[in-house]
C-alpha cells in the first residue's frame, strides 16, 4: 500500500513539474567519453586527470523504432540453437554450467 502511494506522489509530482517548467524536447543527445591521460597515487589516494570528449549523437528515430523491432521480433520469437562454435555467449554457458549428476545415468 505504501509503495503504490509512493509512486502515486511521484507520478503527480512529475506532472506537476511538467507543467511548470513546460514540456521541453530534449535538444541533443551525446555521451562523454573520459580516459585518464595522467594518474598518480599521492599516499592512500588515487588521482586521474583526464580531458573529457563529448560526442554528439544525431537523433534518428526511424532508426531507433527499427531497432527497437527487430529486438522485439527477436524476444518474441523462438530460442535460437546454441552454436558454441560461433556464439560466444553460449560457450560461456556451456563452459559455466554445473555437471549433471552422474549417478541418474547409471543404469544399476
């Protein structure tokens, strides 16, 4: 009971925002990409300094809702065959999987 008021309250408090501040789109879309040009580790501390990059990423949503069909087309369809020899994800399982107990394969 409690959880479901709490989303309630946050569900009205976002809508109530929306409306002060004004349904604005979001103008760009990019990610920051930070590798450590220089570290150093004065006594117990560790310290990077870095030159973030910023890469814009272009709004493309023809693209988007075609990916997004695809991966939905995959999800809903039948499990594909464990290929270990192409698919690296299913030699991991193979490889991580516990054994079966060899006693239920004895006959005796």
């Amino acid at each position: 009971m409690r959880y479901m008021y709490y989303q309630e309250m946050k569900r009205l408090k976002q809508i109530a925002k929306d409306r002060f501040l004004g349904m604005t789109k979001q103008l760009r879309q990019a990610f920051k990409d930070i590798n450590p040009e220089e570290i150093s580790f004065p006594g117990d501390n560790v310290i990077f300094k870095a030159k973030p990059q910023w890469f814009e990423i272009a709004e493309d949503m023809d693209r988007f809702y075609a990916f997004n069909s695809e991966v939905s087309q995959l999800l809903n369809g039948p499990v594909p065959p464990e290929n270990p020899d192409t698919c690296k994800w299913c030699y991991y399982r193979i490889c991580t999987q516990k054994p079966k107990e060899v006693q239920e394969d004895i006959p005796f």
